[in-house]
C-alpha cells in the first residue's frame, strides 16, 4: 500500500489513491497510521475514491478514526493530490455535498489552491464573544486576548466536550485581530485529533465569519463581498464570502497545500 504525506498549513494528513476500490480502513488502522510515535503520524487520514456524479471523492477521517466532516485543509490537500494524479478538474464530493476548487499556483510540491466551502447557514451567537457555526464541521469561535499565550488545549478540551454540543461535540477556535496589521490569527482545537492543530480549514472560515458578524466594516470590500486574511500558527490563508440575508454563500478558502512525503507500507 502506497500513501502520500500532504501539509495544509501545517494541517497534515496521509492519503491514499483508492479509485480502484481495494483499499479498506478501519478505525484501528487509521489510530495507527496516525500515531506520531508508533505510526506515520497525521491529523487525518484521506482517500481519493471515485464519484458517480462529479471528479472524485474526498473520504475523510480524523485521527481517531471518526469521520463524516469536511476538512477545509484536507479539501485543498486533496486536490493538490489528485492534480498530481493526473486530474486536472476539481469538482468533488465530500460528507457535507460537493465542492469544486482551483490551484492558483502550482510550483513543484508546492500549491495553492482556492476551494469552495458549503454555504453557512447555521449561524448563533451565544454571548458578546462567542459564535457556533457549521462550515461543514461543527465550530464554537471565541475572540479572546492575548491569543499567543492563550491556554488553547485546556478551553478547547472544555468547549469540546460540552453537554449542549454532545453527542457529536464541537471543534474550538480561539480568534484576535492584530489592530495594526487586520490579519484575523485563529487558534483551533480539534475533536477527532484532541489537540491543538496548526490550522483548521473549517474552523478558520467559521472565525472570519464570525470575525465579520463583530465587525462587518473591516472586512467588507466595495463590491459587498467580504475578504478576511486569516493567520494560521505559522501559515497565512484567506476567506471570501458574500453576505446573504440567510447566511453566506460563495464561501471560499485559499491557503497553500505542500506534498511532504511518498510513504510504503
């Protein structure tokens, strides 16, 4: 069996081409796999399967085997796969509907590619700092100070495991714009992975959402649609999006998606 090792932002993942169908995981495997010191070691563990409807199917999972969730980093990372592949149309299948993406840059190992998220319409503020969002996996995002120093694995663990967000729980996002530079940085908890990670796909769409339902100004463009640089731990992605009266659509997530690794098992 023959995997890749790809990065998003420091978001890795191991994937598998399994359009030939032969490839079968189970929950035991994955945890292996991903396991950092007895394993490979990865977030998450995708396979590029065959559609019946569009170009191919991303089948994602976390780390602990769970899947059924879209990953925003892992859906960038698929795409860089499945360009090197051989497939140079994007439109895909995910657990949460279809998605489609372009690469902007495409330099050795090296991507950058533009991807489609679901439109959001799932959207709550439950107090002055704090939002749930579903951009395709379940977020609670809360701005805070002083991000750098903040205790993300201990408040990401007690959101997560919240009893309002049980049974499924929910992914934690810790979110402050730099007043000088109007980068938005985004911190993020992981359920499935149950750690911090160093970027989350999703999870940074639903805090430059929420970032513009706080302040709808610095962020919206002349033209209505709204564009929030957003800084991972180390990687800088983007959103775009247009605000509707029911929540936004033409959500789209750019950041970088670099292969690391050809891996025989």
């Amino acid at each position: 069996m023959k995997l890749y090792k790809y990065q998003g932002a420091g978001n890795d993942f191991l994937l598998a081409d399994n359009r030939t169908g032969e490839i079968s995981v189970t929950t035991g495997g994955i945890t292996s796999l991903c396991d950092r010191h007895y394993g490979i070691g990865a977030d998450g563990l995708m396979l590029l399967e065959n559609s019946g409807r569009y170009d191919f199917r991303m089948t994602y999972f976390n780390s602990d085997g769970s899947g059924g969730m879209m990953c925003g980093n892992g859906g960038r990372c698929i795409v860089a796969f499945a360009c090197d592949m051989g497939i140079r149309h994007f439109d895909f299948e995910a657990a949460d509907g279809f998605h489609t993406a372009e690469i902007l840059e495409n330099e050795g190992n090296r991507k950058i590619v533009r991807l489609k998220m679901k439109n959001v319409s799932t959207v709550k503020q439950e107090n002055e700092d704090s939002w749930f969002i579903d951009t395709g996996t379940r977020h609670h995002v809360r701005f805070v100070k002083n991000l750098e120093s903040y205790d993300v694995l201990k408040n990401g663990r007690e959101i997560r495991y919240r009893e309002e967000y049980g049974p499924v729980g929910v992914n934690a996002n810790f979110a402050e714009t730099d007043p000088e530079t109007g980068i938005l940085h985004v911190r993020t908890y992981e359920k499935g992975v149950e750690n911090e990670t160093f970027a989350c796909g999703t999870g940074i769409t639903a805090s430059a959402i929420a970032a513009y339902l706080m302040n709808p100004g610095a962020w919206t463009e002349g033209t209505g649609n709204v564009h929030v640089p957003v800084k991972a731990l180390r990687d800088t992605l983007a959103v775009d999006f247009r605000p509707q009266e029911r929540g936004f659509a033409d959500v789209w997530l750019t950041g970088p998606a670099v292969k690391v690794a050809e891996i025989i098992l």
